[in-house]
C-alpha cells in the first residue's frame, strides 16, 4: 500500500510581523491516517526581515527552510506553492491553532512553544521484549542488486532446527514490521508464528531502515530478488530446516511470493494475503471504484473517473517508450482537465506542477511494471501447495475476483494442493471491519485478526508435518 507522503520543498521565507513576536521554536504533531509526525518550525529575525526553517524529527530532517510565510493581525501562514503545502493558523500568546494542507487535504495541527510528544496509540496484540523465544538482527546480501539487507530472525528455541517463512511486504516503503498507521502487522504475525513452532524472517525493504539500496526505482521483479537473496540465506543457518522453506506474502508481496516460487525448487509452500490474481491495470480500477463509492462518491463522479484512469492506464500498458508516453500523457491529462469542468487542482499548485506530479507518478517504474503485469501466469507455474486469504471487505484487493482468478491459474497449471478461503469481516490489513475502508485502518485497535492468525497458522503445520 502506498502511504501519505510529505513533501518538503526548499525555499526561504520572509514576512514581517508587529507587536507580537514569533522568533524562537514552535512544535506540532502532524496526525495523518494513523501517523504521527512531529514537525518543528524555528523562526529567526535579521534587521526587519525573519526567516524560518522546518524540523521533521521522525524523517530524520533538520533544518529544511520553509516556503513564503505571511503574519498579519494575529494570522500566520506558511505556504509551499509547488508541494500544495501550507499551514494557517491564529497566535495566541504561546500557541498557534491552525491547519496543515496538502494537495487538498487538511488536518488540524496546533503549535506550541513548548516541545509536544507523540500520543500512545494502542495496539494490544504488539508483543513487548522480552520475547518467549530467541530474536536475533540479521544481514544479508543480494549479490544481484549489490545491496545488502536488513532483518530480524526470529526462532521458536536458540537451538534445533525448525520450518520457516519470509515475510514479504505490500507496496511502498516498509520496515520489517510492515509497520503503516500505527500497526505492524509483520511483528504480530511473526510473534504468533514463532510462538507456534515457525521460525521467521523479515526484513526492511530495500532503501528503509537498515537495508541498503534504492526503493524509488525498483519494480515488484526487483523485490523478488531480495526474496531470493533471504532464501539463500536462510539456507545457511543450521537452525533452519532447507526443505521447509516458506513465503507469506501480503499485498503485492502476494503478488512476488509466486514470482518466486515459480522459479525456485527452495520453496515449498507460500501463503498470499490479499494477494493478486489479475493484472494491476485491472486491480487498480477496481480498487478506484470501490474506495470511492466507500468515501461517499457518486456513481457518475467514479464513472467519469474510472473511465479516465483507464485511457490513462492503457496508454502505459501499450506504451515502450517512456519519454513518448510522459509526453502523450501530459497532453492527455492537459486534455480531460479542460474538458472536465469538476476537475479541481489542489489549492496553492499550478495546473503544471499537478499534471507534472500526476505523470511522474504514473510513469514510475515500480506503477508502469504493476500496471503491465500479469500474476497468472507465474501463478501457473507453482507447484508447491498455495494457501490464498483474503478478507470479505477488502477493498483494495477485491476477494471475489483476486480469489477467484488465483484459483483458475493454480488449477490451469495443475497445483492440486490450492486452498483459497475468503475471511468473512476483514479488510485488507486482515483486521475486523465493518466498512472496509482504508479510512479506518488507522482508528482500529486490533491488528491482525485471530482468526486470520489460526488459519495461517494451521494450514502451515499441516505443509510442515
């Protein structure tokens, strides 16, 4: 899944200011689906002129200068045109009450003079140290990207030799615990499975955490190679049992765990939570649709939309000639934004900086792979037994359809040890829902659902007898 990004853009700032005095520091938390992310604004004055800089303590930035700021009768406001960015707030001897925005999004956000911490969000199923079983920080090496990785091995007992799974994640940058929205859904499932006799290793993505490498230019095909790499090195390890070698994937780690598995004879089992079964152009669309209607659209806004994504969509399918296609793509966008009156660019950006950052994304390489791949035929070619889980509500990787789609490739490739179970009450964390929607994975307390936890659970014991 992609998460909600920041944008800092380096530019300075200048204002003036009468009566009161807004030198000296000013700390928030930013709280955005779940994230919170603490944000210092340092303001300095030379002669009449001031001028500011931003912390981001959690993003490891300090001293990035903050865009145009304006303070008039108690108002300021901070503003970052290219980004969309800008935060307006009221002074009020020692606090500033105000709003963050982006690209049309707003969240409240106070400043204080004094430091503020970040509130304790709880999440009762995450296991505190010490563990009931042996833990130990790993490394290792992808010979083919020239990248090592960083992870944690987590064994039922230090001595003896036990079955395993690698943990692989869904998209966007992601730490070994899969951590997003304040879960980590990696570090519940890996507690459970090691409490239950399964070793267990996960891993920071390349380019987060302590892995080397670059996130930002590497596609699902890339990812496998790092899979690979951590098979190689498990095979290493005396505790580990070589011809008990698993892959969880969720998401689009769903989505490169069969990639793998149709290539390698080290598998021997792989489990897909919410994985995909069709190709992402496809799986993108619906996803659109579903979301949208969930977030109170109407049908005719999500028609218009999805008709729109879908030219969008199949000129990066056809296309392979990136400089060709951003060109044809800007003009296309240029296109449906004159003739769709409705259309609305987000405040304080230019019509150029949107259409700029719309075709960037879409034309990365990590979007123009999953939008062209197929999962089915890889699916067709594994041969170790498949357990594929997805959850009722589910919207981002519709069950009936991803589910299905899995099913007909395993069957069409002859996997006849293929179990296919769609979880009633789930959405795609694997957490009890009544709605599905992304909106709330953040305000639910659990994490990952038990009954999610059991099945995998089970079903792998019965691989791994």
């Amino acid at each position: 899944m992609r998460t909600f990004s920041i944008l800092l853009i380096i530019l300075l700032s200048t204002f003036t200011v009468k009566a009161q005095d807004i030198t000296g520091q000013w700390n928030g938390v930013l709280k955005v689906q779940g994230t919170q992310l603490r944000l210092v604004f340092n303001v300095t004055k030379s002669d009449n002129t001031f001028s500011a800089s931003m912390d981001s303590p959690d993003q490891g930035a300090k001293g990035i200068p903050v865009t145009k700021t304006t303070f008039e009768n108690s108002r300021i406001k901070f503003e970052i045109a290219n980004a969309g960015i800008a935060y307006e707030g009221e002074l009020s001897e020692n606090e500033i009450i105000g709003t963050f925005k982006q690209a049309g999004q707003e969240f409240p956000m106070n400043l204080s003079r004094k430091a503020i911490d970040k509130e304790v969000v709880k999440r009762p199923q995450e296991p505190s140290k010490p563990y009931s079983y042996y833990s130990e920080d790993i490394t290792f090496e992808n010979p083919k990207a020239s990248i090592s990785l960083a992870g944690t091995l987590t064994l039922p007992k230090k001595e003896g030799v036990f079955p395993v799974v690698i943990l692989i994640s869904g998209s966007g940058p992601q730490n070994r615990d899969e951590e997003l929205l304040g879960h980590k859904p990696f570090l519940v499932l890996s507690d459970y499975l090691t409490k239950n006799g399964i070793a267990v290793l996960r891993y920071d993505d390349r380019g987060v955490g302590k892995s080397k490498g670059n996130f930002k230019t590497a596609t699902s095909a890339d990812f496998a190679t790092d899979v690979e790499s951590a098979i190689s090195y498990l095979k290493t390890r005396k505790e580990i049992n070589k011809k008990q070698i698993g892959l969880i994937g969720h998401s689009e780690g769903g989505l490169i765990a069969p990639m793998v598995a149709s290539k390698s004879k080290d598998v021997s089992f792989i489990v897909l939570l919410a994985g995909t079964g069709i190709q992402g152009d496809q799986l993108l669309l619906l996803q659109q649709a579903l979301i949208a209607s969930a977030n109170g659209a109407t049908e005719t806004d999500i028609k218009k939309t999805i008709q729109n994504n879908k030219v969008l969509f199949e000129m990066v399918v056809n296309s392979n000639d990136n400089q060709k296609l951003k060109t044809a793509l800007t003009n296309q966008i240029n296109e449906l934004l004159k003739n769709d009156t409705t259309a609305k660019i987000p405040n304080g950006m230019t019509k150029k900086t949107y259409v700029s950052l719309q075709v960037d994304q879409i034309t990365s390489p990590w979007m123009q792979y999953f939008l062209k791949y197929n999962p089915a035929p890889a699916l067709e070619k594994v041969r170790c037994p498949v357990l594929a889980l997805n959850g009722e509500k589910d919207l981002q990787v519709p069950p009936k359809e991803n589910l299905t789609a899995i099913k007909n490739a395993l069957t069409k490739g002859g996997n006849k040890n293929a179990t296919t179970i769609e979880l009633a009450g789930l959405n795609h964390l694997f957490q009890e829902s009544k709605t599905g929607s992304p909106a709330d994975y953040a305000t639910i307390e659990q994490t990952f659902s038990p009954t999610a936890l059991e099945e995998i659970t089970k079903w792998i014991k019965v691989q791994t007898k």
